[in-house]
C-alpha cells in the first residue's frame, strides 16, 4: 500500500460516513455515504460500423465494478450510458437505445444483467447513468446534433470538434423522452436499483436547463420550469413505468462559471422543482466543456477540498425531503465527515479509479486520505488526473492492481504513455478516429509489465 498520501487530519472519527442513508421516495436505504460518482469507462463494445455490436458490457466492465462493490461504496453509479446510438458522448461506452430488448437472448441485456450483479455484488445500491450528449457528440459521429437551440459548441477536444445542432422539434423531444424512460424500464428488469440522469457538465439535459443554450420560446424555453420541463417528463415517465423502490436521481451543475450559465440560485430553484418531482437524490457538480469546473478557484476551497460544496451550502437546506450528494475534489476523510455537515453523502470520481477499496480502508481507519501522485500528475487536474482515471478502469476490469503513481516508476510510465497515445491519436483517421477512444495501449497491460504502455503506443504511433 502507498504510503504517500494526501495529509489527512489525525484522529478523525469516520464513523459518520458509515451511516445509512434512506432515501425518500424509492425507500432504498444506502449503507454508508460514500457513492462511486461516475466516470466515463469506454469499456464495453465498440464497431465503427455494425450498430449491433456497440455499446455491450462485457465481462470486465463487470470486474470493474464488482471491485467498487467490494470497496464498501454505498451506492455506484455507471459512467455514461447512452440512450440513443447515433448520438453519443464516447465510443465505447453502454448503450441502451429505444430498441433495446429485455429478453434473455439479448447480449446487451444480459451483458447488464451481469453489470448489475456485479455492483451489487457486496451489498451496494448500483445505478445507472443516463445520458444523450446532445451537442456534445463529435462531429466526426454526429454531423448533426440535437440540442434544446442551434447554440454551437466551439471547443477542441484532443482533435474533435462540434458541429452545429439543430433545435429538437417537439417530436423529438417525445422520441427523446421516451428513450429516457425506456433505457431506466430496461435497467429496471436488469437488476439496476435505480437510474441518474445526467443533467450537468454541458450535456443535452443541461443544455436545455442552461439559458445560454436554450433560446426556445415554446413550452421547453423562457421559464426556469419550462427549461426542465424536459427533465420533469422524463422522471414522471420513469416513475409511472418502474417499481415503486426504483431509485431515482439526478446529477445536476450547482454553478456553470460562465456568463448566462447555470447560477447557484437557478440550481436551487432546480432542486426544489426536481423534488416536487420525487428525486431520490441531487448529485452537485460543476462547469461545463466551455468553463470547466475541476479545479479549486480560491484558498477557502482548496481547504475544505470539495470543489463545489460553497454552492451546495446554499441548495441543500432549499430541500426537505430529496438527498444530496457532492462530488469533486474530496481527497480526505477529515473533508468528507466536514461535508457530510452540509450535505448528505460524499461522491468520489477519480480517486476510486486508482483506489477501489477507498471506503473500505477509510471506515476501517486503515489509510486517512487517497494516493497522493508525483508531483507532475498532482500539478495537472485535466489531462493527467483525467487520463489517469480512464486508464486504471480497464487495469483493474482486467483484474489486476491499479498503477501507484506515487511511485515515480510507474508515473513516468503512465506519463509517457498517454502523451504518446494522444500524439498517436491525432494522426488517425476513419474509423480510427473512433477507436482511439477504447485507450487501446492497455491492451497488453499485465501486472508489473508497466513498459508494454509506452511499447503499445510506439506501435500505434508507427
């Protein structure tokens, strides 16, 4: 185990984050307060071009989350999970679209079915996220996107860009309301315990919210309730077509840091709205593609770690009934039992990547706070934090431990790799372009082969 880790407050009683959690209107109880926040896996099957074999999870998909589960997390939430195949945030993540079938003969049902068993696996609460990109999906998928108005995305992702959407048309926003629901009915007879849409970072939820986005005059613009209206037809369709204990939650943008954004006032509002609605629980989070909202914005944060818990203090006490999560930045359990002072449970994203047992040796006092990296991956919130946590989910859905890059071996192999990949990246093209998203280096990763990183990159790039 790592003995370089982030300074944690000595003698800290942790006994509060392994207290149940009973959320309202599902009456599912979690175990503790710590949820696995999402992260997107680009784990299950890909095809550039036979849409049958996309978006299945397989068996170390399911690895993956069977050692969250084993890590003591309350409740799991999935990385993306799409709704729809011809518009999606990655490829190379699950896909549950409007002809998804829940019959015993369907690879993707089944593949879910074992997804589900394995984030259940040791007594936590999995549920599945949600999601439609709207103008979000890359151009080099979507030439054109969906979005709540023709309000384009101008941004360059390792080499993609966006194109210009077209206003949803009010069949659209029926056939998207009804993929919502059907994906959480498929998840439901899957096993899931319940599902979150995705409602922030920018995606097709949150563009609707977010007036810089949504310029409609109809009933899905102007108003802040018109604005979610999108978002209040699709829970009510989720709560008419599943079980009555089916947990229902939404992550939502507590700030969006940008001009005509998201503000804390509007979130709140939001949060009142969405309770009406009977949300289990509200995951905040932060920032958009646009303005991103990883990182801490002055010393008063960075202290208390959380990135957005200032803006939750100011949304949590609006709600009586519906829970709330905060997720982002929380490396200790000294902040995380400070949290839990202001909000109900405490969401960890890229630390669980590296350390899927975190929960587990928190609670037990065994460790006090996660794997603090070398100084260069520290130093770098996007890319490299960012890069680390997608490359050690197919590591340990491989079965294997994750890198410690507190050891300066294995970080300068996991550096080099992935400025590698994202050189090799740029010279591809065609179908390519879609597969470099699969983090392909890992292919022939084993367990103290941390070179056959860089050898495999070597290979792309030639």
């Amino acid at each position: 185990m790592s003995s370089n880790r982030y300074p944690g407050r000595p003698g800290v009683d942790s006994s509060p984050l392994g207290q149940p959690l009973t959320f309202p209107f599902s009456g599912r109880t979690a175990k503790n307060r710590f949820m696995k926040a999402s992260t997107t896996e680009k784990m299950a099957s890909w095809h550039p071009t036979d849409q049958s074999r996309q978006g299945i999870p397989g068996p170390e998909l399911a690895t993956l989350y069977r050692a969250w589960s084993a890590g003591d997390f309350g409740v799991i939430l999935t990385g993306n999970m799409l709704i729809d195949r011809t518009n999606i945030e990655s490829p190379g993540n699950t896909i549950v679209p409007i002809t998804a079938d829940p019959s015993p003969t369907s690879p993707l049902f089944t593949g879910l079915q074992a997804l589900a068993a394995a984030g259940k696996s040791h007594g936590s609460l999995i549920l599945g996220q949600l999601n439609h990109p709207g103008r979000q999906a890359v151009a080099s998928i979507q030439p054109d996107p969906v979005s709540a108005s023709d309000v384009q995305l101008h941004f360059d992702f390792l080499g993609e860009t966006f194109a210009k959407p077209h206003p949803a048309s009010l069949d659209e926003i029926r056939d998207i309301t009804a993929a919502f629901v059907h994906a959480a009915v498929v998840l439901d007879k899957a096993g899931f315990d319940g599902v979150q849409l995705h409602g922030a970072h920018g995606y097709l939820l949150a563009q609707f919210l977010a007036e810089t986005t949504n310029l409609r005059t109809d009933a899905y613009g102007g108003s802040l309730e018109n604005r979610a209206r999108l978002i209040t037809d699709i829970a009510d369709g989720i709560r008419a077509q599943t079980r009555p204990d089916f947990i229902l939650a939404i992550k939502v943008n507590s700030v969006e840091f940008q001009a005509g954004g998201l503000t804390t006032e509007d979130a709140a509002q939001l949060c009142v709205l969405l309770e009406r609605h009977t949300f289990d629980f509200v995951e905040l989070s932060g920032g958009t593609y646009e303005e991103l909202g990883f990182y801490h914005r002055k010393e008063s944060t960075k202290k208390r770690e959380a990135f957005f818990l200032e803006f939750a203090e100011m949304i949590a006490p609006r709600l009586t009934k519906t829970k709330t999560y905060v997720t982002g930045g929380l490396k200790s359990a000294g902040a995380m039992v400070d949290a839990l002072k202001s909000v109900d449970g405490v969401g960890l994203a890229r630390v669980a990547n590296s350390e899927p047992n975190l929960p587990r040796d928190i609670l037990s006092g065994k460790v006090a706070a996660a794997i603090r990296p070398v100084e260069a991956i520290y130093q770098d919130e996007f890319a490299l934090q960012g890069g680390l946590a997608a490359v050690q989910m197919p590591i340990v859905g491989k079965g294997l431990q994750p890198l410690d890059v507190s050891d300066p071996v294995a970080a300068e192999a996991f550096i080099n790799g992935l400025a590698g990949w994202m050189k090799a990246l740029r010279h591809k093209d065609g179908d390519d372009v879609l597969e470099h998203f699969k983090v392909d280096f890992l292919k022939r990763v084993d367990e103290g082969a941390l070179e056959s990183v860089v050898e495999a990159v070597e290979e792309g790039a030639r």
